[in-house]
C-alpha cells in the first residue's frame, strides 16, 4: 500500500513538473469564457462525493479562494466530482453516440460490481495551466478498476480517447477551479498554503456513476450508478 502511494505520488510529481514547464503529454480541457454554458460535453464515470466531504471543501477552500479571486469559476457542492474513468473527452460535437452509450453502459454494468470499494486519502492542491484540483492516493483497486474498464471498453470498441502520462499508478482528483484569466500571485500564495495543511479524513469510494456532462458538470445526463460491494480491509493513512 505504502510503495503503490508513493509511486500514486510520483506520478503527480511529473504531471506538476510537465505544468511548470509548459510542455504536457497528457490532455486537458482548454479555457471558455462561460464554463457553465459550455456546450462541449464528454462521456466519463465520476464518483460523487458525500454531503460531508463537498462541504468541509467549500468551507476549507473553495470559499477562501473565491474571497481573493472570485472572477474564477468554482465548483459549488452539486458538481463537485472524482473521475475515475474518461471514455470520450468533452467535445462538440460530441466523440460518441447514444449507440456508444448503451456499449458504456453495458461494460460498467459488468465490471464495476465486480471490485471492492477502496479508499482515497487527499493530501494537496495541484494548480494547473487552466485549474485547480485536490489530488489524492488510493488503494490499488483504483487501477484495477481502470485497467479492467480499459480492455472491456476496448473490445467493445468504444476505447478512451484521452491522452494520459501514465499507464499504471492512477490517481484521484477533484476539479475545484477553473480560469479564464490568469491567476494572481495572492491566490497562487493562498493555494500553497491551504496545500500544505490538507487535512482530510480518508474517505471511501463506493460508487461509479456514469454520465454526459461538460467540463464543470453541467449539462449533465446521468446514466447509471453501480455500487462497489465489497467491503475494503483497514488501510493505514501513509500520506
């Protein structure tokens, strides 16, 4: 558990140092003027977090920040997500079809009762080109999940479409901010600061819902949620 965290970070580590330096091998969703509105939409799997957790992140973050820099779009409570998996990234008009849908739909009603309900434990920010986010470790059902999704999406011919740095060692992370302007260097001081007092309670995923939305989770169509059944065994907190 402990080595596969470590390595959970690493990843991160690179991701952050591809930002800094402005050359990415990963996709990422490009910046509008009116992110609500955004007709661009995607076909993804989320877990969406409990009442509790959504709202010790608005209390904790998202409303200090928005204090400093309110004319940034923050995520409110009812659109605070984790993705788990990607299948077509947000385009318009869209990479899929209903037909496609259906494929998902089937593939997820297969796979994702099958594993455990595992455990993620957030422990700092990552500022993006056009982001931010809370990023944390898990447990490695995470990848078991997604790479068990990969090959059956695959077969069904419906293959993610997203670029990503890694293949192994996936991560968890929450979208709370997106820019449309540039950010200032108050909100960027602020963001290091409440990254290095990250103070959360691990929390347990034990769903996937799949869904259409837009980049901020508007625009939404939710398809179906399944529960991950099965009980995880007690897992230390090594962040």
């Amino acid at each position: 558990m402990q080595d596969y965290q470590q390595n959970q970070k690493e990843v991160i580590n690179t991701l952050e140092k591809q930002v800094k330096s402005n050359i990415l091998t990963f996709s990422t969703v490009s910046p509008v003027t009116d992110f609500k509105n955004d007709q661009r939409i995607c076909l993804t799997s989320v877990h969406i977090p409990k009442e509790d957790l959504k709202n010790k992140i608005r209390q904790t973050l998202i409303e200090p920040l928005k204090q400093i820099s309110p004319e940034h779009f923050y995520y409110h409570n009812d659109s605070l997500h984790m993705t788990i998996k990607n299948i077509r990234i947000i385009n318009n008009p869209p990479h899929f079809s209903n037909q496609d849908i259906e494929k998902a739909k089937k593939v997820f009603s297969k796979v994702i009762p099958k594993h455990k309900s595992f455990k993620v434990f957030f422990y700092r920010l990552l500022l993006f080109s056009n982001n931010l986010a809370l990023m944390g470790t898990s447990g490695e059902e995470l990848d078991n999940i997604i790479l068990d999704l990969d090959k059956k999406l695959k077969a069904a011919n419906i293959p993610d479409d997203k670029k990503y740095l890694n293949n192994r060692y996936f991560f968890i992370n929450m979208t709370l901010a997106r820019f449309s302007n540039p950010i200032s260097e108050e909100f960027k001081k602020k963001v290091e600061e409440f990254s290095a007092n990250i103070n959360f309670e691990p929390y347990t995923i034990n769903s996937v819902t799949l869904l259409t939305c837009n980049a901020v989770f508007e625009n939404r169509n939710i398809i179906d949620t399944w529960n991950l059944n099965f009980k995880t065994p007690r897992e230390k907190n090594y962040c």
